[in-house]
C-alpha cells in the first residue's frame, strides 16, 4: 500500500504521465501521454508523473515559440525544428521540446504586422524590388537608364580629376 497524491490540473496547467494506462486498464510502458486541465486525479499502479505539473504556454501575437521534434510527426522528420506563432495557448505534445521563446523583432499591431526573422523579411522585400523594376514602363527605364549614365560620366570625370591631382602632387 502507497500514498499517493491527488493531481489536480487547472484550465492552464498540463501534465505528462509515463506508462499511462490503456483502455483495457493495462500500462502502456515506454509510452507517454498528455493530461491538460481542467481535471483531477491519481495516478493509477504503473504510472508516475513525469517531472512536474506545467504551465499552458500562453503565446501573445508578438511572440513565438521555437520547437524541436524529438520523434517523427509526419510530414517532419526527427530533429526538425518548428515554429509555433501566438496568439495562442500551446501544450507540447510529447514528441516535442520547446527549444526557446522567441519575440518579434518588429512588430505593427495596428496593421497585423509581426516580423520574427529578419533574413525572411529581407529576402521579401528583394523579390519585391525585382518585381517592380522588372515591371517599370519603358518611359520610367529610359529616364532611369539617362540618369544613371549621367551620374556614370560625373563620377568618371571626378574620379579621373582626382588621379590626375593625386598624380601631379607626386
């Protein structure tokens, strides 16, 4: 005979169980399982708690959570990291370890706007940049074209000017 505790799990707190027990009331060893709250209960013979009771994370629109697959789940192999972005109440599902919280490095929430990654962003704005100058109208190219061959000579004729000087000062 033990002492066993009561576990008792309120709306925002999960638990993991080892060797939870089946539906035929057999334990399930190597297995594990979720409990999320609200509820209360013992742990049966053959099932212990793993670690402790933990907290919903609870994930604003500024912030994400980083994720590390610890086992399979399909379409990801193991070993694969993930990103699950708020707003939202996450509980990892045992397959998973929460590697790291991440904030938004910009974030807009008048326009909905949160930008996590920066080298995402860049990369965005690059092929929106591309799209537009692939896009332009030939008046729009030739005055461009103009100006940049204007500028060319300017910079030529300053360049060639300050050879020339740096040369006679020799």
């Amino acid at each position: 005979i033990a002492t066993v505790s009561l576990i008792v799990l309120t709306a925002q707190q999960y638990c993991v169980i080892d060797a939870p027990w089946d539906d035929n009331g057999e334990p399930q060893r190597g297995r594990k399982e979720v409990r999320r709250g609200p509820a209360t209960f013992f742990v049966r013979p053959g099932e212990s708690l793993d670690g402790s009771v933990k907290n919903v994370e609870l994930l604003n629109a500024a912030s994400a959570l980083q994720l590390l697959l610890l086992s399979p789940l399909p379409p990801h192999p193991a070993g694969s990291n993930l990103y699950v972005y708020g707003p939202a109440a996450y509980v990892p599902p045992v397959e998973v370890k929460i590697v790291k919280r991440i904030r938004a490095k910009v974030a807009i929430p008048a326009l909905n706007l949160y930008i996590f990654f920066f080298g995402r962003f860049f990369a965005a704005a690059f092929l929106l940049f591309v799209l537009w100058w692939a896009t332009r109208s030939p008046a729009a190219v030739a005055d461009t074209d103009a100006e940049l061959s204007a500028l060319s000579a300017n910079v030529t004729e300053a360049v060639a000017e300050v050879v020339s000087e740096t040369m006679n000062e020799l």
